[in-house]
C-alpha cells in the first residue's frame, strides 16, 4: 500500500529527474518544437515542491491534485493542462484515503489515460507522451518496473514516427527520426514511480 509520504517521494524524484534532465528535455523540444519543454516543466515542478511544502498534503489525493492544479498554472503551452490533467485525474480516481494499492493506482492511471486522450485529441502512434503513457498503463497491474520499461520503450518508439499531434505535426516529415519531448518526459515519470 502507498501512503501520502510515499506520493510526495515520487514528486520528489520527478522534480529531481526533471531539473537533472531538463536541457536533454529542451534539446529534444529544439529539434521538433517550441525548445521550452525541460524549462517549462522544471518551473512546473519546482512550483510543485513550494506548494507541497508551504502546506503539507494530508492524503495521496492531496498531493496529486496540488500537483496537478500547480502544474496547470505554471507549465506553458500544452505540457501544463496535460500533466496538469494527468495529475488531477489521478487524484481524483484515488478518492481521499489514507492510502492506495497499486491495483487503485493502476486504475487512476487508466482514467487518467482517457482523460489526457481526450484533452489532447490524441492517441498513441500520434507521437505524442499517450506514446509513452499508454503501454506504461497497460503493463501497470504487472508491475511499475515493468511499467517503466514500457513507457521508455514507448518513447523511444516515438522516432521513427511522424507526428500528427501538437506542434511537432505542423513539421510533417521533419518530425521524423527525433524522439518526442512529451513521451520522454512522460517515462521519466514513470520511471520515478517506479524509483520511489
């Protein structure tokens, strides 16, 4: 079972991740985007752990809608409402307890899945994170190392794609043969839960 300590350890290691991979983030956002993204969603998540700290969560629940709703107000261009809606999603699927099981979790995920589809108007072989997202959703009930795995997998399959959402879409052909900033990102994530 997962606590409210155990959901701010793994927004701990996000944030980490994030500010330690935030120029190889941008670098990837340069060739097929807005060259924002590491910055946007270190400023994100940096926002996030203020947050966090100025008032203690007391439920999982808490912790993953505070992300959310910070990450809507601080991370520019589409990344903030989408992982802003990842996070609320979650939050709101785990319901205010205590404490969540990875089946509850896996559940949340999948909601959260739909949710982040919808919003974006996208599905996977889009080249977008639903590329990295959905298999780690998939594979989820197994185990978060397995989950991690699928979701790294997801994203490095993103390169040969051509990408027919978001801002890399109007690049066309372009797009292709450079992984997407989203789906890594998205992995990173999951790989942290996999970490905490």
């Amino acid at each position: 079972m997962m606590d409210t300590a155990f959901f701010l350890r793994w927004i701990a290691v996000v944030t980490e991740r994030v500010r330690a991979d935030r120029d190889h983030l941008t670098d990837l956002d340069r060739a097929i985007g807005d060259a924002d993204h590491g910055a946007n969603l270190d400023r994100g998540f940096t926002a996030v752990e203020e947050a966090l700290a100025a008032k203690p969560p007391e439920t999982p629940a808490d912790v993953l809608t505070t992300t959310g709703t910070t990450l809507i107000r601080k991370v520019g261009g589409a990344s903030g409402p989408l992982y802003g809606t990842l996070f609320r999603t979650l939050g709101r699927s785990v319901g205010d307890v205590p404490e969540v099981s990875r089946e509850e979790l896996a559940e949340a995920f999948a909601q959260a899945l739909a949710a982040v589809m919808k919003l974006g108007s996208a599905q996977e072989g889009d080249k977008t994170m639903i590329d990295a997202l959905a298999p780690a959703v998939q594979e989820m009930r197994t185990s978060f190392d397995a989950a991690a795995r699928a979701a790294l997998d997801g994203a490095r399959a993103t390169t040969p794609l051509r990408a027919r959402k978001g801002r890399a879409s109007y690049l066309g052909d372009r797009s292709i043969g450079h992984q997407d900033p989203g789906a890594t990102s998205m992995a990173l994530m999951i790989d942290a839960l996999r970490a905490a």
